[in-house]
C-alpha cells in the first residue's frame, strides 16, 4: 500500500494522539443503514477531567483538519485553533479539559474508510464500501468516545464549518448533557449551492482513486482548489493577491505565465494530497450535504424546539460558502422559541476561513459569552421567584406539549424570568380521553366551571380548539384572572367581547404569539422583513385556501375541495376561520406589526374571503395568464400603508402563482432589494407550546409581550387601489380597467399610493 494512504496520515497527531477503543457488544449503526462492528477513536487533549466527569469542552474540528487543536509545548507544531486554548485562554485548560478527536471516518487514527474490513478474509480495507455518515452519526458516535474516556457532562461543545454541523446536531440530540453549544461559520442545512460545490470537488477526488498517480495527484489539487476559493472572498483575495504575477508570461500558449493566486491555488493544492486521504474527503464531503437539523424531526423549528442548551451562534460577514444570514437564521429561530441564545459576527474580509484567520475576534467573542467562573458568598441571596400556579381548560396534545417545555425550561424561566410555574388541576371535558402520562400525573378534573372557581391559581390556560368555552374564559377574566390562549375560533367568535371584558377587570388576554405559532415561515421571514429597504409584502399564508382555490381550479366544487383540505387536516376546526380570510389575516397582522414596529391588529385590515368566488371565474382564469390565488398585501413608504386579505389575480409564472396545494409563499420587494422570495410548506406540528410559554412570561414581563413591545399603530391602514380587474365576460377571462360584480383585482396592476402629508401636530 502506498505509504501515503495509510491509516495515519502526516500530522502531528500520529506522533502526539491517544487513542481509545470502544468496546460494545452491539455494532454502531449509521442513520442509513451502515454498520461498523469495531470502533476506534484517536484524540488529543489538554487539561484535567474532573472526577465528576463534567468539565470537559469538546472541540469538533472542520473537515479537513485533525485532533491538533493545540500543541502541547515547545517545539511543537502549532495547533489549527492554538490560540484559544491553554491556561488562562478562553478555553481555559487550568478550568477545562478540553479534548479533540478525529471524528468517525477520519483519516488519522479514528476507524474510517482505510480501516480493515472485519468480514473480508484478506483484512483489505473499507475503501468506498464504508458506511455513509451524516453529521448526527459523528454526534452519536462522539457520545461512545466521550463515555469511554469517562467525560459525563460536556461544559461546551464547540465546532467550525463541518465542525458546526456537528455542533448543531449536539444542540438538539444532547438535552442537558451540555451546558453551552457553539455553532461557528454553519447553517442549519445545506443549500443546493453548497452541495453543487460538493459535488464539483468530489469529481476532483474521484480522479485521486482512480489508480493513475499523476491523474490522482491533478484531481486532489483540483479540489483543493475550488473548496479553497468558497473558503474565501472575492475583496480578501483582491487584498491578498490582487494581478500581481507570480511568473509574468511569455510569447507563446506554452509561457502563458502564473499569477499569484494560481500559484498560491497550486501550493494548498500539492499541500493536501500529502497529507489528507481522498476517500475522507468524499465521506465528509457528503457527510455535509446531508446535513439538515431538519430531517425526521416535524421540520425546522420541531427540531429547535428540542434544544436545551444555551447556544452562541457565531457568523462570519464575508463567508460566501455559508452566508452570515444562513447562519443567523438559526440564532432567530431559537430566539423565537424562547431559547438562550446569542449571535455574534466575526467582521473580517477573508471569508469563511475567518473562523481560522480572525482568532482574536473569536476569542473576544467567546469570552463574552462565556458564562463566568462560579464564586461563592454565602450572604448574598438568590434572586427571587415568583411561583405562578396554572390551571389548565384542556388535556390533550397541546397540554402534554406545554407540560413537557416547562418541565425543559424551568431553570431558564426562573434564571432569565424569575418565574417558577405550577399546574393545580387539568380540566378536560372528556372524561374518557386516553390521557397522556404527562396529563395523568397532576390532578385531572372535567368540571370547567368548578375550575373557574377555585381560588388557588393565578392563570387559566386554555387549550380547547372550540368556542364552546367563552364563558369559562369570561368568568376567568371578570374575577381578575388573566387567560392565555392558543384558540383561534375563541378569538373568531368572541374576541371583541372577551377583549372588553380583560379591559374591564385589568386583566391580560394573551393569545397574540399563541394564535400565529402554527404557521412556519413568520420565524423564517421576520428578520428580512424589517429591512429598512422593504416597502411591499404579498403573501399566499393559508394553506387551506391556497388547495381549494386549486381543486376549483381543476374542477372540482367548493364542497369538494374543503373535504379534501380536510382530509389532509389543513382547515381550523370551523372551515370559516380559513375560507373567510380570517386566518391569513391574523398572520398578515402579525408580519405588518413587525415590519413596521407599530401594533396592527386582524381587524384593522380589510379582508374578503373565498367562499362566494364564482367558480367558473377560478377555472377560465390560467388561459388569461393568471390564477386566482388568496392574498395578503401591504405597501409602505410614507404616511398610512395600504393593507388588504382578498382574491386576487397573480400571473400563472409568477411567484405566488407558482405556489400549489399547502404550500406558502411570502414575497418581500425593496428597491435594491428586488424581490426576496420565500417559499414554505403552510402546516404541521408546530411549537405552539412555547408560544404559549411567550404568552404567559408576558404576562408578567411587558417587554416580551405583544403590547409591551409594539406601540399601537393609531390608524388601520387604507385599502388598496388597482388599475385592472379580471373577470368574465362570454365564458371567458378578460382584464379590465373597472372592476364589477365578481371581478377580482390584478395584484400587478396595484396603485402605489402617495405618502400623506404629515400633520403638525404629529
């Protein structure tokens, strides 16, 4: 075997590493479906593990690197993070042990692909038979390692790059067994970009194994090449680089010179065909497009919702490989789950090896967050608590949920929020429910208005999906009991008054962040959405109208198409919330409130359902351009914005025409910005448990609750004005300028209004 491609490729880690073998009566088992009977893991290590077992940072390096973090005296090599490591560093070795393994299919001294197969007679190695991995295989593999060396608690896991993947995954799976996770320059999932750049270097590596040397050696540096270039920006390589030669041309094709940057390409190039292995690259490299936090856990935010560490996500401003806003998003979503969690950005030229490169930020930017070291005075008391007692109108899924997420976060709710909360009794009306374990520990009742009764709580929680329980809310509220509720038809139906009745008796009616938490891209949109440059939003954010409008569409009638919604469990438990816009307007008020900081409500926006639409309208429609689809609209830009929730024409090869069955779809236009399209699925099981917990911490902390941080807007916004209408005329679908009976507007035809003069007074 060539020496090159031993199990030990060249680095100091050969000569400096440890390694431990994991000893398991059953086989390691990757997510897809490949087995490894033997395991070992090769590491490097600074500090001392407690006798605890709970002190320890795990270090998840990047694809390409390996356990040499740090060197460990003179002499030696330095280590690829050595500057934030050793006695009084931000990863402080007196305080921590710190440790760095070469995760599973490395290529110095952990098990990969070089590895002798156990049932191949001759012991040849795995080669590309060795089982695919994805990053939560490397989680779970790491977990075998940890437990072998006798860590039981990790204080911190920390990862770039791939190492962030990794790092993301470690959030979600490890529950408390981490005290802080740190994702560093990596995105919740890969995008078809990242993968295409993937899959251009793998055809460079597949030439590296293709048994011609030479045709190896071109195919590795080929590689090399192209992952360097997204590893960095186009201003760091002006910077670095510029046009400046390296050897200036000659006369001829032959002579046709090198520049720096070719040179420079062609060294990293040489550099990692000596000393990394070809089928580690292709593991790996795989290894990240298949990384998505998302996968077989009910999407992004079932995955987050997972998360019980406190997370320090970091970005990097230049990095063109995963942006700063890829990664961010993972920051805002935790943020909204109500998670602890921080974002912070390395401000830097040269790209995504900044993570490398800007170590001095990096290490300002841990010690920040960095929680500090525990100092005891035994007079100082602890903060107070406030114990809140619940009573709960609801024992099925959403209360398991709720149950569950307070039982999660209840240290954090009494270190961020001061706030312990208890549940007094759980009041369901079916006394014949198969009740949860969860529901089944505390006092279980079926009796609402004996609950309103009692005098031994302090909030009613309720989580039934009919109306049928106004007048327990309203009980609740006028004996000065505040109500939070996730309950849209209670809202439909009797908002206004229960609204009135709160106002009343000086108690809080909290639903806002409850109501809208069913539906996924609010988290995804928020942050772009209150970019100074967007003046316009049309959105398509009923899943419900959007399948109905497209069976009628296709033929079918409103009847039909409903049975079918339903069938698919899309429509709220009345069909009307849906079909009358009412729901899209809830989320329409929302997304306003928060692209203009002002507090919109549903009721302020003018909204026209799809139920009296003429079919034959629906169905003529594709042949003129267009689909009718139910909208969401706002303009802003000066004085009042125009605002409405209606039918409206889109053209058939457009953005929200394009937008089938459940799906979702926001579009935000800004003058530099173009326009900025997200597309989503519009229903699932989503976190409205944690939107509850937003509700009730409201309720004791205005800064977090809906009125406490959105002013009112003092006006409702205007309707809207179009130039052109759709409509029939002799079977047919025609535009024209006047809109009559059953005409629908052409959302393209939208008359931007002019700002208002501003009164004096204002």
């Amino acid at each position: 075997m060539d020496e090159r491609r031993e199990i030990w490729w060249p680095s100091p880690t050969t000569e400096l590493a440890e390694v431990v073998a994991i000893e398991s009566h059953l086989p390691f088992v990757a997510r897809h479906g490949g087995c490894l009977a033997e395991l070992q893991f090769s590491f490097e290590s600074w500090g001392r593990l407690s006798a605890a077992g709970d002190n320890a940072v795990l270090i998840v390096h990047p694809m390409t690197a390996d356990c040499h973090a740090r060197s460990a005296g003179e002499g030696q090599m330095p280590g690829w993070w050595e500057p934030l490591i050793g006695p009084g560093r931000v990863l402080d070795t007196d305080r921590y042990f710190v440790v760095c393994p070469n995760l599973l299919g490395g290529c110095y001294g952990t098990t990969g692909p070089r590895f002798p197969r156990p049932d191949d007679p001759e012991g040849r190695p795995w080669l590309d038979h060795f089982p695919l991995l994805t990053p939560l295989d490397m989680v779970r593999s790491s977990r075998l390692f940890l437990e072998a060396i006798g860590v039981r608690r990790l204080e911190m896991v920390i990862g770039p790059s791939m190492g962030g993947m990794v790092a993301w995954e470690w959030a979600v799976e490890a529950g408390e067994e981490v005290g802080q996770v740190v994702v560093v320059a990596a995105p919740l999932r890969t995008t078809p970009y990242q993968i295409g750049l993937n899959w251009l270097q793998r055809r460079g590596i597949e030439l590296d194994i293709s048994g011609d040397e030479v045709i190896a050696r071109w195919g590795q540096m080929v590689a090399r090449g192209i992952g360097m270039l997204s590893y960095r920006s186009p201003v760091g390589m002006e910077e670095k680089f510029g046009r400046d030669w390296f050897k200036k041309p000659g006369r001829t094709l032959a002579e046709r010179g090198m520049f720096n940057v070719e040179s420079w390409l062609r060294h990293h190039g040489k550099k990692i065909t000596r000393r990394f292995d070809p089928y580690t690259w292709l593991l790996y490299s795989r290894a990240m497009d298949l990384h998505d936090v998302a996968e077989g856990r009910e999407g992004l935010l079932g995955a987050l919702d997972r998360v019980a560490a406190r997370c320090l996500v970091v970005g990097i401003s230049s990095d063109n490989l995963y942006s700063a806003a890829e990664v961010r998003l993972g920051a805002d979503i935790l943020r909204h789950l109500g998670k602890r969690v921080e974002y912070a950005e390395i401000r830097s030229p040269h790209g995504h090896d900044a993570f490398l490169l800007e170590t001095a930020q990096l290490e300002g930017i841990l010690a920040g967050a960095r929680p500090p070291q525990p100092v005891v005075v035994p007079a100082t008391p602890g903060r107070e608590v406030r114990h809140v007692r619940l009573a709960l109108l609801g024992g099925g899924r959403v209360a398991q949920s709720l149950l569950g997420v307070l039982e999660e976060r209840a240290r954090w709710l009494a270190d961020e929020h001061g706030l312990h909360f208890e549940i007094v009794e759980i009041c369901d009306l079916d006394a014949d429910k198969d009740f949860a374990p969860a529901v089944r520990r505390h006092r279980l009742s079926h009796d609402p208005e004996a609950l309103v009764r009692r005098a031994d709580f302090d909030v009613l929680v309720e989580l039934t999906r009919g109306g049928d329980v106004a007048q327990v809310v309203a009980e609740a509220l006028a004996a000065g009991r505040p109500v939070v509720t996730p309950n849209k038809m209670l809202i439909h139906d009797h908002g206004a008054r229960l609204e009135a009745l709160a106002v009343e008796h000086g108690v809080p009616l909290a639903y806002h962040s409850s109501i809208a938490a069913g539906w996924p891209l609010l988290y995804a949109v928020e942050r772009p959405l209150r970019q100074a440059d967007v003046h316009t939003l049309k959105a398509i954010v009923s899943s419900t109208c959007n399948l109905v409008l497209g069976r009628i569409e296709e033929g079918d009638d409103l009847e039909g198409a409903l049975v079918e919604a339903q069938r698919l469990g899309l429509p709220e438990e009345d069909p009307h919330l849906d079909l009358s816009g009412w729901d899209t307007a809830q989320k329409m008020a929302l997304l306003i409130t928060r692209a203009l900081g002002r507090r919109y409500g549903a009721d302020d926006l003018p909204t026209m359902g799809i139920e009296d639409l003429d079919p034959q309208l629906v169905r003529a429609a594709p042949a003129a351009g267009f689909r009718i689809k139910a909208v969401g609209l706002c303009h802003w830009g000066g004085g009042r914005p125009v605002a409405c929730v209606r039918p409206m024409a889109v053209t058939t090869d457009g953005h929200l025409g394009s937008v089938r069955g459940e799906g979702n779809a926001v579009v935000l236009v800004g003058d530099e910005l173009g326009e900025m399209v997200h597309i989503g699925k519009g229903s699932g099981v989503l976190p409205v448990a944690t939107a509850l917990i937003n509700d009730l911490v409201g309720l004791f902390d205005t800064r977090v609750s809906w009125t406490g941080r959105f002013d009112p807007a003092g006006q409702p916004p205007r309707a809207p004005d179009f130039a052109h209408w759709l409509m029939l005329r002799d079977g047919k679908a025609v535009v024209g300028e006047a809109g009559g009976e059953g005409a629908i507007p052409v959302l393209r035809s939208l008359l931007h209004p002019r700002p208002e003069p501003t009164s004096l007074e204002a």
